[in-house]
C-alpha cells in the first residue's frame, strides 16, 4: 500500500529535480525560513469511485512556492509565475506522478497567485484494492508511523 507519506515523498523528490539545492518544506514553514524554496503539504484525502472490492482516494496536495524578496520584501511575480509554471508543466504536466510501483493519475491542477508566493493545489486518486485496508495490513505501516514519530521527537 502506498501511504500519503510515500506522495509527499515523490512530489519532493520531482521538486529537487527541477529545483536543485533548494529547501523544500514538509507542513510548515519555520520562522526565518529560506528562499527560494517550495512547500508541500497535504490539504486532505477523499473517496472517488467506490466499488464493491475497490476504493478510489483522491489526496490533495499543496505547493507553495517562493522566491527571493527585495529590500521592501517584495517577491519577483514574473519569476513565481515562471516558476508555477514549471511547478505545473514539468512536475505533474505529464498526468500523473510516479509513487513506488504505482503511477496516481493527476485529476486537476490549480494555482492561485499572491504577491508573495504562488500555490498549486493538485489532486491525484489511485485506485486500492479495500483488502488493503484490513487490520493485518495497515498494522505494519501503522507501528512504522509510529516509530519515525518516536524518533523524530526524541
């Protein structure tokens, strides 16, 4: 099964690629943070079709990009539209994104503009098979969760 982790991870990934050496953000934004960088976030999940032996989920996702400012702490607009641009074409233009052995379509892309940022919200489903979601499944991924929770706050 694939989880919403292994998405954030794979969008990540494609920003790297078409962004190299700039920070890329899970969440939140800390104070201070780096420009230019992008941010991920997951904005929800929701049924598509449902069938009797068959769930579609369509995760919605967020990202947010910057841009240097100037002294009076505007951003370069002509750059975040290029930049949403390449966001929209090069990481999910192709129509779907490559997530370990599965390929989640992409349904819909929208960006919204700010004079500070830009924002592109995307939706991809994937099928799953609902015998995926039986206790003995989910209980590994569920105790792998945890473990990096564990750590990450030790």
């Amino acid at each position: 099964m694939i989880t919403p982790d292994d998405f954030m991870t794979a969008i990540k990934a494609e920003l790297a690629e078409q962004f190299p050496g700039e920070q890329i953000y899970e969440n939140v934004t800390p104070k201070n943070f780096k420009r230019p960088s992008n941010l991920v976030e997951l904005a929800g999940i929701r049924a598509g079709a449902i069938a009797p032996n068959v769930i579609t989920l369509l995760f919605t996702y967020k990202v947010t990009d910057f841009v240097p400012v100037d002294d009076y702490h505007n951003s370069d607009t002509a750059l975040l539209d290029f930049r949403t641009m390449t966001i929209v074409g090069w990481v999910f233009g192709s129509g779907f994104l490559r997530v370990g052995d599965r390929a989640p379509r992409v349904e819909s892309i929208q960006t919204a503009h700010n004079f500070d940022f830009t924002e592109t919200t995307v939706v991809l489903s994937c099928a799953f098979d609902r015998s995926e979601f039986q206790p003995s499944e989910t209980l590994p991924i569920m105790e792998q969760l945890q473990m990096k929770l564990k750590e990450a706050t030790e």
